[in-house]
C-alpha cells in the first residue's frame, strides 16, 4: 500500500502518517527564537536581566552565585549599582502589563551585597596577551574599562589624579546613597585582578598623552567632568560654594564652617545630594530649581526623598541677584517658566513670570548647576567637540590607539551609562590590538524587543512587587546611615519569580502541548530546545499566541 493510499485512522492516535502532511497548507512558519527583552535592551551596561533573574529563582546559594557571575559579566559593581542607578530597565520591564515592573534595581543590590558578605571572587584574568594599556581617570568608566581589559588578559596601569580611585562614586556621591565600605570593597576586588594603580598622577596635557601613547599599546581617556559651572553673575563672595567641591570635602570628612540657613541652587541628582547631606548636617535647606517640580532632572525618588527629608523646594524659579552686604546673604529670586522651543533643542531658557518675585535669606549659597570636561591641556593633542572628547561613535578619539568613555564622552552622565562605555571601550581596544573573536556587541532598540502586547498574560498569576525598605526619615536626618535597605530573607527569590523571562524561552512546553497537529517536537540536541515539523505544521499560529513571553515567531512563506 503506498504512503498516499493509507486510511486516516478512525481513532485518536499520537503517530504520524502522511495523510496528515498538513504543512502544505501553511503560509506562515514559527521559529522558536531568543528575543531580547525590552529590560535588557534599555540597560546602558548590557546587563542580561531576564538570564540571571532565572538563575535566582534556583533559591540556593548556588543559584544566588551563579546569578551574580552573570550579572558582573558586565558589571563589576552590583552593589554600587543597586544603590543609585537611575534603572530605565524598570521603566521599560514589561511586567507593567500586569501590575508594576520587576524590581531588577533591588536585586542588584541584593546579589551584590550577598557577593560581598561571602567573599565571592570575579572571574580571574585571562591569558597573558603581552600588550599593556594605560587607563586614564580611576571612575566607573576606567574601574570598568580596566577590568574588562583584564579578563582579555592585557596589562592595565589607571593613572589617577587623586589620592585614590573610584571617581565619583568616592568623592561625590553621599554616604547615606552610597556607603564608603561598598564602593572600597567592590573597587578593590577589581585592582586584585592585577591592575596597577599611580595615584597622583594627572594626565592634563597634550605631552603627557604623547608619553603615555609612545609607551603604551593603548590609552583610554576616562577623566570625567570635572569642571564645575558656575554663576558669575552672583559675584565671587567666600560665601558661595560649588556643590561638588563641598561634596568632596565631607566625603573626606572636611566639613566647610556653615551658618544655619543654605541655599542651593540647581535641580539634579548633585544638587539633591548638597541639599540632603546638609539636612543630614542640620542645616535648613532651601533648595532653588530653574525646573518645575515635574521636570526636576533628579531621579524621581531623589526628589520625593529629599522632600520628605525637610528640603524646602523652590521649583521653577531663578536668583536674579545676591546681596553680600549683611551677614545673612539676600537672595532676590523669580518665578519662571522654560522656553519650551529651547527645551526641545537641549537648552534651559527661563522666561521670568511678571509680579512673581520672592526673597530668601543664606548664610551660604550652594551653586549645583552641572559640570563640564576640564579639557584645557588635551585639547592640543585630542579633539574636542561640544566641551567633550570627540569620538567616532563608538569609543575611538581622534588619535589612533587612544579611546574615550564615560562623563567626558557623553552627556548621558550617569554611573550605569559610564560602566557600559568602559567595557565598549575594553572591548573596541582588544579589536585594536588585534585580540582574536572581538565581535561587535549588537546594537538593539526597543523595536527589536517583546512588546507588552506579546506576552500572554494568562500564565503569569498577579503578583505585587517587593519593595526594599528604606530608612525611616528621624533616623536618616540624624546620621548618614544607607538609605536603601536590602532586601530582607526570601523577598528576592519572591521578586525574581516574578520576572516574566520575556524572550527567553524557559522550556514550560506550551507549545508541545497546544499544536493541534503535534508539529513541535522537542530537541534536546538543539539551542532552541523545540523543532516545528514542516510537513504538518499548517502555520495556525497557536503556539506563538500561547508562548507567554514572546519566544515564537511567525515566519511569513511565500511559496
Ligand atoms: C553628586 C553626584 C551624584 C550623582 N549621582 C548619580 C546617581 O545617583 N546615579 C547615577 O547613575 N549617576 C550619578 N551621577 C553621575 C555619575 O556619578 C557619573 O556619570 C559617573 O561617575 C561618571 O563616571 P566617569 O568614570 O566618567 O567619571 P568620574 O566618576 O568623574 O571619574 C573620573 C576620574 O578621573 C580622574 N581624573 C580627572 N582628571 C584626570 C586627569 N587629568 N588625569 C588622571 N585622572 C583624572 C578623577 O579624579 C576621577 O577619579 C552623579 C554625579 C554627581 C556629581
Ligand atoms: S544597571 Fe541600571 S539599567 Fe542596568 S539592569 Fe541595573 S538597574 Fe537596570
Ligand atoms: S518581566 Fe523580566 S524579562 Fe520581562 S521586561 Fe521585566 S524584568 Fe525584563
């Protein structure tokens, strides 16, 4: 009897016969396939969110380490970054679809402090590649970017100008957001791979550069913003301070005389930082922000915390004069609105509002306003564009072997953006020195991710996020004690199980089970772990709409 000639059997049967070679009806295919989630894809490090999110939800020590050996694949500093990223990760997680994002931030923290406490190691240097790099500026850009370097196995010298490493993250960033003891220890276990340190040691001219290119393979240039803006306008009485260089001073514990009364002016994460660490000094804050209270550039919970903290908050409103005369400094402010078509165009132009104006009264003035590249002695030798090291796009400056990243690079200023611009420098030096397998890391936008309205809410039961505690408000204002608390015994392994793994396939079989033609066999043997039958797969498209994260595309045939 020939293939076409046999019966279609009377009852239900799991075997496969050519009468049923559906397949020819199909106009559409689905390819299991991994898909980036949106989390990941608007993390500037490149953190692999949905991979070691999974590797907690294991619930043993194990798993906890093995989702930390994931994460500082990009991150050496878990714990610093679980303290004060500003996590568009969560802004685009789409368990929002459901109830509210996963709390990926708080896990960070929770794996990095865990790491800390056990004395977990990084992943040792790689194999000896002969070559040597010099890495200008000791911050989470060139901490990361050293690091990176390390694990290709070049030798890395950080040229720091301070008296010690960790950029801002030491010297600027409080204690009570992030503690000392974090940043020392987590930047330590990153030199213990082998990279040497010149502290001391500024690399701020056009000759020293020349130096450092005749005696190294490659130089990257990670000196950050260092130059404070200032208002001139204000005049230049002793009395008006500049929020990073106060900053610095009780980070070193060379809290500057202050009188009862502050002003300080500006509306971002620095500014914020000046005005809560004086409230923690005991001072009144009167905190005044060119930008309305929607607009402030600070992270939101910055804001709400510095509010609740005590912080009068002058939103909208400008000093237009200072009168130093009298020992309470006079400061004559008004309202203002932002010229909303300089806005679109990346500038602040403040429209004073008629009849609007008020006076404070400071014993001292905190000017916050921003910071530019201190770039006066390498602009003879690299260019400068826009106040910043000119780069191709991606981390080459204009001279060849040297590479730029971090605040000195980019106006995106922020810790998670200057750890991801080490490691693509790390990585664009290897490709340099000719270090063999340096593929490009792909580039993907949110277009390329799974949209909310891919995932198949059905599986995932209603979840409500774990929250970290925070500090209680009395004891904050009476010490610099850490803001965040982590999570307590059993809340990450609740808050990691809520993680949706949106483009990663967890092998749940849903599509085994659904096909109405059994087309989807499973195949150990191959990554995707599922191979579609072609022969009775008729391209209903039942197993992408009942994939619950996305992972089943459907493929348009033409035949
Ligand atoms: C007060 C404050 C709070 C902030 N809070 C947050 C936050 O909560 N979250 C967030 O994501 N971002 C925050 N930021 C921004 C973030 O800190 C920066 O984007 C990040 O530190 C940039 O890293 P970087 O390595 O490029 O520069 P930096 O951290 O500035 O490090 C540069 C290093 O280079 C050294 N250096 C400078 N010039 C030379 C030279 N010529 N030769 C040798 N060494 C040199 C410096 O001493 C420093 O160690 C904050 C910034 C400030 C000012
Ligand atoms: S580094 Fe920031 S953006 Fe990236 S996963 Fe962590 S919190 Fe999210
Ligand atoms: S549910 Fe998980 S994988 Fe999906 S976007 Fe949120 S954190 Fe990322």
């Amino acid at each position: 009897m020939s293939a076409q000639e046999t019966p279609v059997p009377t009852i239900w049967t799991t075997g496969w016969t050519t009468v049923f070679d559906t397949g020819t009806w199909r106009s559409q295919l689905p390819v299991h396939t991994w898909r980036p989630a949106p989390c990941f894809v608007s993390c500037p490090l490149g953190n692999e969110i949905p991979l070691w999110i999974r590797s907690i939800t294991g619930g043993s020590e194990e798993d906890y380490k093995a989702a930390w050996e994931k994460v500082v694949e990009n991150d050496p500093f878990p714990a610093v970054i679980g303290r004060v990223c500003h996590h568009p990760c969560e802004t685009e997680c789409n368990r929002q679809a459901l109830e509210q994002s996963v709390a990926i931030n708080s896990l960070e923290q929770y794996l990095g402090d865990l790491a800390l406490e056990k004395g977990w190691t990084l992943p040792p240097a790689g194999a000896a590649q002969g070559k040597k790099v010099a890495v200008v500026g000791g911050g989470p850009a060139g901490l990361s970017c050293a690091y990176q370097l390390r694990r290709f196995g070049y030798d890395v010298t950080i040229y720091e100008a301070r008296d010690a490493v960790g950029g801002l993250l030491k010297f600027g960033i409080p204690e009570y957001r992030l503690p000392q003891a974090v940043t020392d220890a987590e930047v330590k276990r990153v030199l213990d791979m082998g990279i040497e340190v010149k502290t001391g040691e500024a690399i701020d001219t056009g000759e020293k550069l020349e130096a450092l290119r005749s005696s190294y393979d490659a130089v990257f240039l990670a000196v950050g913003a260092q130059k404070a803006k200032r208002l001139p306008y204000l005049g230049d009485d002793a009395r008006i301070l500049i929020g990073l260089d106060f900053l610095e001073a009780v980070r070193r514990g060379q809290t500057p005389t202050l009188g009862d009364k502050v002003a300080v002016i500006g509306g971002g994460s620095a500014a914020m930082d000046v005005a809560r660490t004086l409230r923690r000094l005991g001072k009144a804050v009167q905190l005044i922000a060119l930008e309305g209270r929607n607009e402030l550039p600070a992270q939101e919970e910055e804001v709400v915390e510095a509010l609740e903290e005590g912080v009068s908050l002058f939103d909208g409103a400008m000093v237009a004069s200072l009168d130093t005369s009298k020992p309470l400094m006079e400061l004559s402010c008004k309202k203002v609105v932002l010229d909303k078509e300089a806005l679109a165009k990346g500038e602040i132009k403040p429209i004073p509002l008629e009849g609007s104006d008020f006076k404070l009264e400071a014993h001292q003035v905190i000017v916050t306003i921003g910071q530019d590249p201190a770039l006066d002695g390498l602009e003879k030798a690299v260019a400068v564009e826009s106040g910043m090291i000119k780069t191709n796009g991606g981390p080459a400056a204009s001279l060849p072997g040297v590479f730029a990243g971090g605040d000195v690079a980019t106006m995106d200023r922020y810790v998670s953006r200057a750890i991801g611009q080490g490691k693509e420098a790390a990585r664009a030096i290897a490709a340099y020195l000719g270090h063999p397998e340096i593929a490009p890391l792909p580039a993907y936008t949110l277009d390329d991710a799974v949209a909310r309205n891919e995932i198949n809410p059905f599986y995932f039961p209603i979840a409500p996020r774990e929250e970290r505690e925070h500090t209680a408000v009395a004891e904050r204002l009476g010490s610099f004690a850490d803001v965040k608390i982590g999570y307590r015994e059993g809340q990450a392994l609740a808050e990691a199980d809520r993680c949706m793994s949106c483009g990663t396939c967890v092998e749940c079989d849903n599509c085994y089970v659904f096909c109405p033609d059994m087309a989807v066999k499973k195949a150990p043997e191959k990554e995707e772990y599922y191979a579609v039958l072609e022969q009775y797969c008729k391209g209903c498209g039942l197993c992408a709409a009942e994939c619950p994260r996305g992972c089943i595309i459907m493929k348009q045939e033409s035949k």
